[in-house]
C-alpha cells in the first residue's frame, strides 16, 4: 500500500547462476545474528526448494513493548502481496464463468468514470486509469478508521480517472479495492470467506487470512517505525485495504502459497500463464523479479511499518518470502544476500559502524528545502531533537542516521546524503546513482 521514491530497486544482476545443492544455513544464520545484533531488522524469512521448506530465521520482536519475541509461527501483516491473493481469486471466478476479463465494470460501478471502457484485465493491470486513493492528502485522515464499502467506492469515484484505460500501467490500489467487491458480488460471499474456500483451507495455510485489530494473544506482530528507537506504527484497519493489502500471513505460509500457485495446484495452467503475462511488467497480481540470469515472479508490501516480498523462481522450484515488522536496513540487500545463499553467490555479512551523534544545534546547518534538476521532487530536512529528518515531496518522513561528519544514511532504502553546507548543497546516492541537490 505504501509508495516512497526511495524504495528498493529490485534484484537485477546479470551472470550464471546455478542452484546451490547444499545450503549454508550456518552463515545464512551468522548473516541475521548480525543485524539481531545491531538491532538493524524485526522480522521471519523462508524458503523452499521442491516444495520443501528448507530454511527459516526469525529475529528480533513481533511487539517491543512486551518484550514477545519473533518466531516461525509468529503473523505478520502482508500488504500489496495481499493483491496476488485477490487475482488468483478472480482467476478462480473467471474459470467459474462468475467473471469474464475483458466484461467492463459498468455492470457493477455504473458511476466510476470510463466504467464503460474499464474492465476487469485492466483492474488486474493497474491499467485502468482510476485514481490511487492512496496517493491523496485525505487518506493520511482515515486509513486508521473503519470504512464500509458505500464510503470507499464514493472515495474513489469522487477520485476520478487519471488517463485513458489501457493507454499505460499506474499502480493504484483502488483497482484491487473494486475487485474485492466485484468478488463479493459475483460469489455472493466475502472476500474472507472466498479466500479461505479456495486457498488456505485447500491448502493448509492456517497462518494467512483477513486479518482484524492486531491481537499478540493471537500471535500478531505490531509493527515500527525508526528513530532513536522502535516506534510503534499507526495501525491500518482492514476495512479501507480489502483486496488491496489487508491479508495477515508469515513466510513459510507464503512460500507454500507460492509453491502450489505455480504448479498450478491453485489455478489452472491456462489462468497461471494470464497471471504470469505481463504487460509494463506488471501481470495480474505478479511483477517479475530478476536475480542474475534468473527471472522470478513475486510482488512486493508495504503497509504501516511492515515490509515483504515474495519470489518464486520457476525454472529451479525456488520459493523465497521475506516479511518485516521493523527495519533499519535495506531489506532489498537481506534478499540479495539470501538468494545468494540460495544459488551458491558470494555474499558478506554486514558489519556495522557506529554512527556518530550531533546535538540538535549542529544540525541547524543542515535544514533547508533542496531540489534537483535530475530528479523532479523536492527534499525537505527538517529536524526532531538531535535527529536528521528526510521528507520528500508527497511521501512520508524519514530519519537519517548521523554516520560522519556531513553524512547521513537512510539504511531501509540504501540511501546515503552527503552534505555541502559551504555550497548549500546535497547529494543523495542510491542504487549506484548519484544526485545533486541545492539549497533551495
């Protein structure tokens, strides 16, 4: 559900690759021991190979204030992974005949603006053109308060369309908001129910479902943001993500979906192969992946402090999933290093330097709005205390780590700014790219 312009590239290297028939699980362990250590990262990992379950790790706390440590059973929420769900559920109503892709969705939302040149494939797409409700100032007043299908669907028709469908792809989240209802109608049953019904019972996944209020007696981890320490995040009521991002699950549960989602133990071979289709790399409910020569099908989340992925890599029968409930490290990086595990790459565990600390005086010299002509945003430094503070254009705040003298990192997204005060002057490096910013 979240969008930053700091978020992770995604795995791309280009060289051989072959599967590594003996894991190392004892550095894959000394590789989280590290960032337990350094408390860099809360949250489980999984993978399998053939459908098996070869390694776990959980580290750190599914909630903080309790001390209630991460294990394997410990649930997580799952965010925009949510929207894989949601499309192999209307794969299952298009080979119930409930759905056709190309019906327009006027049928059912007469009012959404091009309903008439809207349909289902395009919502699947992210090419309809509806507007991301997400993306509005509005959505920061109510995402944490419960909202009933006539009040979602009167926010996103009020929200419009942002181009013609199927001229291009945007990711908005309203597409998989009316594809939860479109299920309801069609099955005439809720998205809950329909999830269990034909996926988790079916395939044993006890852990994954619709999830509700966070409850630790039900072993649900809360979720944080950084600062000086873990800070509890605001919490999202499922009620406004739906099909979108509302699904509670954990990794080993995510591997196992995504293990018998391409052997096609859930859809049919037919509907797998429309999933997998892409078009502006986006299929339905899928992106694909590239990790050195290998391409993988997954999806990426991203809900309130929590954080996922996960990636199946067909051509091996390789299933990876990631989720976090609290970083301060790239969490791009942790998939890269597993996934090296995994195919026999070299990778090196990370060691960490303490930063240094500048009192909020020091940080004076550092405040300002700085914009760049390579990229078309603005960068707002602002301070709390004596932390550095990062804000950029319509997206959220983050805080910067004082690594030395005129630099600051912003580790979750690999981010790096190196100030020039005398020039007023920034320069944000990220993913191998380096920008120049001014002082505005």
């Amino acid at each position: 559900m979240k969008k930053t312009f700091l978020s992770s590239i995604l795995l791309s290297f280009v060289s051989y690759l072959g599967f590594s028939q003996a894991l190392d699980k004892q550095k894959l362990d000394a590789y989280f021991d590290a960032l337990e250590k350094n408390d860099r990262f809360m949250g489980s990992v999984a993978i399998s190979q053939n459908s098996k379950v070869i390694y776990t790790r959980s580290v750190g706390f599914a909630d903080v204030e309790s001390q209630t440590k991460a294990d394997q059973s410990s649930r997580y929420r799952i965010g925009s992974i949510t929207k894989t769900f949601t499309a192999t559920l209307v794969m299952k109503a298009v080979e119930s005949n409930k759905i056709s892709l190309d019906q327009t969705i006027d049928k059912y939302y007469p009012a959404v603006k091009n309903a008439s040149k809207i349909t289902i494939r395009h919502l699947l797409n992210h090419r309809s053109g509806i507007h991301n409700l997400t993306d509005d100032a509005a959505y920061a007043s109510y995402y944490t308060r419960a909202k009933t299908e006539e009040e979602l669907l009167d926010i996103i028709i009020k929200g419009g369309t942002d181009f013609e469908p199927d001229s291009k792809m945007v990711y908005s989240n309203s597409n998989y908001i009316l594809l939860t209802f479109i299920l309801k109608k069609s099955f005439k049953k809720p998205y809950a129910e329909l999830l269990k019904e034909f996926i988790t019972e079916p395939l044993g996944l006890r852990n994954t479902y619709v999830g509700g209020k966070i409850s630790l007696q039900n072993k649900e981890a809360s979720s944080y943001t950084t600062g000086e320490n873990w800070v509890k995040a605001p919490e999202t009521d499922t009620s406004v993500p739906l099909g979108a991002g509302s699904i509670v699950s954990t990794p080993t549960d995510l591997v196992k979906f995504s293990d018998a989602l391409f052997a096609g133990k859930v859809v049919n071979s037919k509907s797998l192969e429309q999933m997998k289709t892409l078009k502006d790399n986006f299929g339905f409910g899928l992106i694909q992946m590239p990790f050195y020569d290998k391409k993988g099908f997954g999806h990426t989340g991203g809900i309130d402090g929590f954080s996922s992925v996960f990636i199946h890599f067909p051509q091996d029968a390789v299933s990876y999933a990631l989720i976090s409930n609290g970083t301060n490290f790239n969490n791009n990086d942790i998939s890269i290093a597993v996934l090296s595990a995994v195919f026999g790459k070299p990778y090196s565990i990370p060691e960490f330097k303490k930063g240094i600390t500048l009192s909020p005086e020091e940080l004076d010299k550092y405040l300002g709005v700085y914009s760049s002509t390579a990229i078309p945003l603005k960068v707002t430094i602002t301070k709390k205390d004596n932390t550095l503070i990062g804000q950029a254009t319509g997206q959220g705040a983050f805080p910067l780590e004082a690594l030395e003298k005129d630099k600051f990192g912003f580790a979750q997204a690999g981010v790096i700014l190196e100030f020039k005060p005398a020039e007023k002057a920034m320069v944000l490096k990220q993913g191998g790219g380096e920008y120049r910013f001014s002082r505005d």
